[in-house]
C-alpha cells in the first residue's frame, strides 16, 4: 500500500499580513517590493519571504497587505 503525500499548509496558502519593500535613502525615489510576510497562528510573530535582498542603502519597510479588487471598476 502507498502513501499518499500531503501537502502541509503553508504561507503560500493564505494572503500575506504584511509586503516588504526597499525604500532607498533618496527621498524621491520608488520602493521597491522584495517580499511579504504571514502572521504566525499564536499571534507571536511573523514568518518574513525575502524575494531580493537590496544590496543598496536604505530601509525595508513592512506595511499591511491591500488586495486589489479586481471586480471593481474604477468611474
């Protein structure tokens, strides 16, 4: 008899809580999404998915997670 495998649950599962982004020290310039993270189920902390690392100075800012309504259409 074969197993069959299970996919555990993970944070590509859900919405992220929050989006991660590179904001260069230059006051004008654009930020920069590089990743998002997931709430933990205790409520404790946060698991963090860096897609790029910045290799230039500046901050990684983290800030709430906005789905886009798709089916909405804009007057």
């Amino acid at each position: 008899m074969t197993e069959q495998a299970t996919t555990p649950k993970t944070e590509d599962t859900k919405a992220p809580a929050l989006i991660a982004y590179h904001v260069p020290e230059r006051s004008n310039a654009p930020w920069t999404k590089i990743g998002a993270a997931w709430d933990h189920k205790d409520g404790a902390g946060f698991t963090l998915q860096l897609d790029l690392i910045p290799v230039t100075s500046g901050r990684i800012v983290l800030r709430a997670y906005q789905p886009k309504d798709e089916g909405k259409e804009s007057a």
